[in-house]
C-alpha cells in the first residue's frame, strides 16, 4: 500500500517528501545527547530549526553552531548540508550507480526535476558531473581555506574548519564554526583577511551558477555563443547582479559599517557582500550595522538569489530576468519577449510573475505575523523573513530570541524556499486538467492604461 501511493506521487511532492524526511531524522539525530555539548540547552524545536535550515541550505540558527553541537552533530549538520545542495534524489542515484543498478524512467523524471534541467536525455551523465564539479570546487576550496587558517589554528583543526566551510561555502549553506571568536559572528574576524574572503566568494558563486550552466561551459568553453539561452541569461544576470551591487555596497557602506576601513581596505568586504547576499550566509561585516540603504539593497539581491539547478535559492536569477526582460518589451509596444536573437515563451512570463508573486506574498505576510506575535522593528524581521524564504541565511541577531511560533514561521519560509515557494503550494493541491472550452475574454484596467 505505502509503496502504492508513493508511486502516486507528483514529482513534487516526492522531492518535498525526501526533503523533509532528511530534516525529520536530522532533527531526532542533533536530538539525541551524542550532538549536544555539554551545558549547552537545545530543544527540539532547535534541533527541528537547525536541520531545516542545513537540509535548506540557509544557515539561520537558533543556537550557535560551534557553542551548541559537539563533533559528531556538527559533521551531521555538515551531511544535511552537502544532501540538500545537491539533492536527495542526486545522492540516491548517485548510490544506485555506484551499485551498478539501472535507472528507470521514473527516476529520471525525478533527476529531472530535482536538477532543475529541462531535458530528459543526459539526465544521468549530467548527475554524473554534478557530483564531479562538487567534489573539485569543494576540494580546491578546502585547500585554498586551509593555508588561510592554518596561520590562526593548529593544522588538524584547521583542515577540519577548511572542509567545513568549503562545502558549507558550495552549497551555499552559510553555516560556520566561527562561534569559536565569538557566538554568531559568522566570519568578522576575518574581514581583512583576502585569501578567505576570495576563496569563499569562488566557492558561492560556483555553487549558485547552477549545474546545467557549468555543463555548458565545460561542453562549449569560452564560446559565448553557442551557449544555450538558459545559460547566457543566468550568466549575465549573475554578473550584472554582482558588479552593481558590489559598487552599491561601496557607496552606501562607506561611512556606514565598512567607515572604519580606509578606502582601499573597503573593496573586498563590499564585493564580498555583494557576493554573499545570493544566498550564501556567511557575513564579514555586522549585518545589524549595515545602513538603510545598503539593508534595502541587501534584502533585493537576496530575494533574487541564485541560479535554476544550483546549491543557491530565491526566486532565482533567470526569474528575474525574465520578468524585466517583459516589462522593456512592453514599454516598448512589443507583443513578444525577445533576447539573444530567442523568443521567450509567454507561459513563462506567467510562470517568472507567479513565483514572485508567491515569494513576495510569504515575506510580507510572515513579517506582518512576527511582528504581530513578538513586537519587533518591522526592518529587521523583513530582513529575517526574506533571508529564510530565499534561504540565504543572513541574520540581524533575530533570529535567536524569536518566539516559538516564528521559528515555525521561518521553519515553514525555508522549506518552501528550498523546495521553491510555488512548488509548496502545488503540493497541496493538485493540477486540474485543462478546460476542453475556452471561456469568452473581457478586458480590464490594470496599472495606469487607459
């Protein structure tokens, strides 16, 4: 019967279902004496919040990482992390390969999915290099962390924190150690240090350019050209999205959070901001300190999030693209979406406007329950609710003393946002067939058209 309905299943709700088993044993795991220090009070609400948020790739924490949990329930966190950058569904067939076991069509419909590709053919071989481009970027990461540490800590736990960090880095989950300085000050005690903070930024952007992008690079090299549409938009979203807002974060930070930085010292933290905003969660610089300004632009780029098929979340680069890209060509007068000499389906201006739509729809309404329920500055519990529906993991020290039920609310806001936040709501309702006749049309007035 169990093996019945779980065939049943949309493709969706397989891949939620797999997600949330994965934070259900993580939660009874970081539950049981053996993940806890000693004198350190975890509940299991904690435990719940903390596996969601390693299975979601956030690194909101209710309780610090390095104070809290012992060697063994920090390597569990760090094996939720790596199963949820790269997906459940990746691992287990990662696992039936390894075995020398045949993947059906149903598995590749959920590799499909799952990897965020829209193609069937090559699923396989495309799961095959996911695994290969993690465990290199994650190696060299680790390297590159290690001769950064090894300078501030013995060498053993210095290639401890190294492979830590890498693959928290990867996947962009934000977790750290750095609880070691000081309890949630993330990576402020290396805000000057350039070997960290670059190898940090190389390793966020290479987990959150998405796989399917990476695979055409590695297919057509340098040849920008005959890269596939999916691809050029991702990249030159990505780069525009970080140039602007590392001379965003320059400007607005310079007499802010980075006024204690001479001027040339103030280029890496900005482009690192910048950097870590797309989903990451580490932070050099007191989020809590960061201006008006430079809060606003923080709260948009982490909506905006990473890439499709990546380890990053939000409402994801292309969505945006997308959505811009329509807006031009209807201030224009134009009937069609067009770039790169490509037409872009109309459904998908429907779907780009959808998503963030719904995205928009959990943070202010979320936010407006929060700070309904714990009387807190509306600023900083936006800042909160957009970093855990975009699972980027940035916090302004709110997240801690947040009531029960918020931790819920955020709990609920990662799930989604990992999962993707339109994906939550297919999951409890299935899609209706469309209708055999077409309804007659009317229209209306939207925005200011007369």
């Amino acid at each position: 019967m169990l093996k019945k309905a779980l065939l049943n299943l949309s493709y969706t709700r397989i891949i939620a279902l797999s997600f949330f088993s994965v934070i259900f044993i993580g939660s009874i795991v970081l539950s049981l004496p053996l993940s806890v220090k000693e004198g350190a009070d975890v509940s299991f609400l904690d435990a719940l919040f903390t596996a969601t948020s390693a299975v979601c790739v956030t690194g909101l924490v209710s309780v610090d990482t390095f104070s809290t949990w012992t060697l063994f329930g920090q390597l569990v966190i760090l094996a939720m992390i790596q199963i949820g950058g790269i997906g459940l569904m990746t691992v287990i067939i990662l696992f039936f390969l390894f075995m020398k076991k045949k993947i059906g069509l149903k598995e590749r419909m959920l590799l499909m999915q799952s990897a965020g590709n829209t193609r069937l053919s090559g699923i396989v071989r495309l799961i095959k290099k996911i695994f290969a481009i993690t465990i290199t970027c994650e190696s060299i990461g680790a390297v590159l962390l290690f001769l950064g540490f090894v300078k501030t800590m013995p060498p053993l736990q210095a290639a401890y924190y190294a492979l830590f960090h890498s693959v928290s880095a990867f996947c962009n989950a934000g977790f750290d150690l750095m609880g070691r300085y000081s309890a949630f000050s993330s990576f402020t005690a290396y805000e000057s240090n350039v070997l960290i903070n670059l190898s940090l930024m190389f390793l966020i952007v290479t987990g959150g350019i998405g796989f399917i992008v990476w695979d055409d690079i590695f297919k057509n090299k340098l040849r920008f050209s005959d890269y596939s549409l999916h691809s050029k938009i991702t990249l030159c979203t990505t780069a525009v999205l970080l140039l602007s807002g590392w001379v965003l974060f320059y400007v607005f930070e310079y007499g802010a959070s980075l006024s204690h930085l001479s001027p040339a010292k103030k280029i890496i933290p900005s482009l690192f901001l910048s950097v870590t905003t797309r989903t990451a969660g580490f932070n050099t610089v007191d989020m809590a300190s960061l201006s008006e300004s430079g809060s606003l632009l923080a709260m948009l780029l982490m909506l905006v999030g990473g890439s499709p098929g990546s380890t990053a979340g939000g409402v994801k680069t292309s969505t945006i693209a997308v959505i811009v890209l329509a807006a031009i060509s209807l201030s224009r007068g134009e009937s069609e979406v067009n770039v790169f000499k490509k037409r872009l389906e109309s459904d998908l201006v429907k779907q780009a406007a959808a998503i963030l739509l719904v995205y928009l729809a959990l943070i202010f309404v979320s936010t407006m329950v929060i700070c309904h329920i714990d009387g807190l500055n509306m600023t900083d519990v936006l800042f909160e609710t957009v970093s855990a529906v975009a699972t980027v993991g940035l916090s302004r020290g709110l997240t801690p003393g947040l009531s029960a039920l918020s931790h819920i609310i955020l709990i609920i806001l990662m799930f989604g946002g990992r999962i993707g936040a339109l994906s939550l709501f297919l999951i409890f309702g299935e899609r209706k067939k469309a209708a055999v006749t077409r309804r007659p049309s009317e229209k209306i007035l939207i925005g200011s058209e007369e």
